[in-house]
C-alpha cells in the first residue's frame, strides 16, 4: 500500500513537471512537439533553448521590437501572449531535450 502510494504520487509530480503550458498547443502547429520538430527548415527549433532569451524574443516579437524576415508570423503569435503565458513556454521549450 505503502509503496502504491509513493508511485501513484511520483507520477503525479512527473506528470505536473512535464505539463505543457495551455497556449503550447498553438506553437506546436509551426515549432513541431515540445518545439523540437519545426514544419519547414526556416522555422526554428525551440527546444533546449535559453529561458531568458525565449522570454526576450517572445516579448520582442509582442511589442513590435522585432521585424524582418518571418518574423511578421510570430507578432502574430506573440500578440496574444501575457507575461505569464511567455514565463511558461520559456521555461516549457527551455527544459525540452
Ligand atoms: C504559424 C507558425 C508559427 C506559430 C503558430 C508559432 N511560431 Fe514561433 N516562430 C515561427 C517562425 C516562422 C519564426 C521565425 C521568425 C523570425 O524570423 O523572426 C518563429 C520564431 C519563434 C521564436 C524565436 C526563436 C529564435 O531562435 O529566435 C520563438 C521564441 C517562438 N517562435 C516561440 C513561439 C511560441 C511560444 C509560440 C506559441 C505561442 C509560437 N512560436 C507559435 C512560426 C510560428
């Protein structure tokens, strides 16, 4: 019992620890799962990346600091973004293998 108990609790915690955030599931449709799988090889790859730099770009794109490029897809995406959403795909992409 003891030890059924200490099991189910281990896969709850790892279950919370690899939630995707909610707004995940629109960035999966271009960067691939867990951002790892891009749909074109122009699309970068998310997975593994700096937290702080994932933070900066998304809210870069969000307040029109960053232009040019295909970056006109991601104002798009970032428009719809709080500072919370971007604190959680951050440390979601940055902690993907
Ligand atoms: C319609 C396709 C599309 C969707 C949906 C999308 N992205 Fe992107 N994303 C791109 C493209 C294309 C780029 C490259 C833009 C550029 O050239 O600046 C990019 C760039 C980025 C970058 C910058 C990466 C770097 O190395 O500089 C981040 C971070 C990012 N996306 C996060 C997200 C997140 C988080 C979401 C979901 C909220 C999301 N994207 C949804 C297409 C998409």
């Amino acid at each position: 019992m003891k030890y059924f108990i200490t099991l189910t609790l281990t896969m709850i915690v790892s279950i919370l620890a690899h939630a995707q955030p909610a707004k995940e599931a629109s960035c999966r449709v271009c960067h691939g799962a867990g951002g790892a799988a891009p749909i074109a090889p122009n699309y970068p790859k998310l997975n593994g990346q700096n937290k702080a730099y994932l933070v900066s770009s998304l809210k870069a794109y969000r307040d029109a600091q960053r232009s040019g490029g295909l970056a006109a897809v991601m104002v798009a995406q970032a428009a719809q973004l709080s500072d919370a959403d971007i604190e959680a795909l951050a440390a979601y992409y940055s902690s993907q293998k």
